[in-house]
C-alpha cells in the first residue's frame, strides 16, 4: 500500500489524553523525596549498595545483576506499591507517570521543547519535539515512541528520555502520543506510529530537520511500534527511516522464551505484567501472530534500516530481542546487539538514578549519532 500525502500540523497545547492526570496532580514530596534517595544511594560504593540491598549478589543464567539494579528491587519491595497488573488501566497510568516523575531528576534545558498534533487515521495524535540548537539543512531526528505495553505510558513517561537523548546524540527526538489500549486496541497503536513517521519526513523543515536522516526507535512496547513501523515504511506506507534504535524490544506476543520463565518475577517487570498488557492491546488471542503484534513472525526481513537493538541481561524479554536482532542479521540488515548483562528491564528511565543505566543509554544515543550519520539515498 502507497502513502497517501500527511497534511501540515499546526502547534498545540500540551494535554492529557484517554484520562490522564496532569503530572503535577500525581506526584508528591514524598515521592519526589524518595527519588533523590534513591540517587543519592546509587552513588555510595557499590559493597555499600549490595550491603543496603540486604541480599548476597544475585547471580542466575551465568550473569551477576548490577548493584545499582540490585539496591532498586530491594528497595522497591520495602517501598511497596500495587502490582501494575493488579490496577485498572486508568490507575496504572497514574502510577506509572507517578513513578517516572520521582526517578527522573532534573532535566536538562534545550533550544526548542514544542507541543505538536500529527494527523491520524482517526484524528490528531499528541506529539512533543526535542530539539538541539539548529543546524545548516536540519539535525537527523529520531521518531520515538514510549514504552508502557500500549496501555500505560505517556510524554511524561518518556521525556527524560527523549531530552537525554537530543543532549547526547545531538539529534531532535520527536515523541509521539499514540493511542493506547483497551480505549484503542491493535491495530491503533500500530497506524500512530505509522503516521508519525510519515510526518516527520514530510514536515522534516518545519521541525529543523534532515529529510534524509530521520530514524525510529522506542523503548519496550515503544521498540516493538518501531520495528512494526519500519516494516510498514519498507512496504510503502511511508518514507523508510535510515536507522531504528530499539530498546529492549518486544517481538514476540506468540510465545514466550526461555528469558520470560528465568526472570518472570523479582526483577521489576513480570510475567504477569506482561500477560495483562498483551490482553488489554489484543482484540483476541490470534492477532498474537500478526507480524504487526509480533515483528519477529514476519517472513522477510530484508532491506531494513540498520539497527541498534540493545537488551538486559535480567529481562522477561531480553531472548526474543535477541532472536530479533539475529534474524535481521540473516536477513542482511547491518545490526548491532547490545546486551546489558546486569540491567534490568526500565533501565532507559533510570540515567539519572544509576550509573550503569547511563552509561547504557549513553551508548544508545552513541549509536543514533552514528546512525543518523547516514543520510537516505
């Protein structure tokens, strides 16, 4: 199927959307005090952090978890918290823009921070652009889209992100608002993700970038929009990006790996946090198959844009990004895989938390700046 034109999108304002609580409505001292805790703890030397953590250093599949990861399971567990499975989506989303706002930290100035609106197949889609200072004929620009398991998550969640990644790749990041379920299942998701990135390319001067040198990417849920997208934009649906930075993607909805039963619970994202977004995302259990749903199914995965996949070692999903990122290899598409032994999943929010979650992140905006060197042909 051929593109059809993206009409211009005027600026717009900043707004919730499907529900969602203003972030100063959800985040308290308290909260905000246990975030600078939390920092100031992951700086002490790390036989203080294991100590604090209370536990032997955790060593499972032939990998030792990071300390910093370690002190954060432990004290998540003392903290306490519902189960994002056991919440309505509503509530989850809440509690996750909660969650960010306290770990985030302050974040760093930029040259332009603007509210945008993308047109969508069923209206307009909420956008935020990240820009560096400007360049002669325009920055490389990154499409990204958050993580959450398409129901939780927002431009909240994903903007230290986004800001870290424009300060230290120098590219613009523009983060895309799509659609989440149950409000909108598959393949909602799907055709936001598939806009945004023919609006990037078609609106490329208007937000100071490079026609030529935009690439997509995302965390988790974020990651597998991404790759969905990049296959839609071979196939015609819109302009191919020249590169797809996926963080511990999801590829797979039809079968879980060894990695799912390793590290099912303990390690922050769970199995059954997983099963519960998977449920709430597929209208039914059959689209788990859709190469859409699970971009690992698809049957061709030649002429793809090169890719930087990067996992975590502790992961419920580290197996099938893995699988992913070997495949694309096989296919002929230039990969590099990452994987971040003793991280866990969630790692892209925590850079101003841990050490090793921003040397991880560091690396990944390496790797745009690499990839975005590349210009479209």
């Amino acid at each position: 199927m051929k593109r059809a034109p993206v009409p211009g999108a005027g600026r717009a304002p900043d707004r919730g959307r499907q529900g969602r609580a203003a972030p100063a409505a959800l985040i308290s001292r308290v909260d905000l005090a246990r975030g600078a805790l939390l920092r100031g703890l992951t700086r002490l030397p790390a036989t203080v952090q294991r100590a604090l953590s209370g536990m032997p250093p955790v060593r499972l599949d032939g990998l030792e978890l990071h300390h910093e990861s370690q002190l954060m399971i432990a004290l998540a567990a003392r903290v306490g918290g519902p189960p994002i499975e056991s919440l309505s989506p509503a509530e989850a989303r809440e509690e996750t823009v909660r969650r960010a706002l306290a770990v985030r930290g302050p974040q760093p100035a930029l040259s332009r921070v603007e509210a945008l609106e993308i047109p969508g197949r069923c209206g307009p889609i909420g956008a935020r652009l990240y820009a560096p200072d400007p360049e002669p004929g325009g920055t490389g620009l990154l499409v990204y889209l958050h993580g959450g398991g398409w129901v939780i998550g927002n431009l909240e969640t994903c903007e230290s992100i986004c800001r870290f990644l424009v300060r230290e790749s120098g590219a613009a990041v523009l983060a895309v608002d799509y659609r989440l379920a149950p409000e909108h299942r598959f393949p909602a998701a799907v055709e936001d993700a598939v806009a945004a990135l023919a609006y990037a390319a078609e609106r490329a001067q208007y937000l100071g970038a490079d026609p030529a040198r935009i690439a997509v990417g995302g965390d988790s849920a974020g990651a597998n929009l991404a790759t969905v997208a990049a296959q839609a934009a071979r196939a015609g649906d819109a302009p191919q990006p020249v590169f797809q930075l996926l963080i511990y993607p999801v590829c797979d909805l039809s079968e879980k790996r060894r990695s799912y039963h390793l590290f099912s619970e303990g390690f922050l994202l769970t199995e059954a946090e997983m099963d519960w977004f998977r449920d709430h995302y597929l209208p039914e259990p059959g689209a788990r198959r859709d190469p859409r749903v699970s971009p690992l199914l698809a049957g061709d995965l030649s002429g793809l844009a090169p890719a930087y996949i990067a996992t975590a070692g502790f992961d419920p999903l580290r197996d099938e990004g893995e699988e992913y990122a070997r495949r694309l290899s096989q296919a002929g598409v230039v990969v590099a895989l990452r994987r971040h032994e003793g991280l866990l999943h969630g790692y892209a929010n925590l850079t101003a938390v841990g050490r090793g979650s921003r040397e991880a992140m560091l690396e990944a905006a390496a790797a745009l700046r690499m990839g975005l060197a590349r210009r479209a042909a």
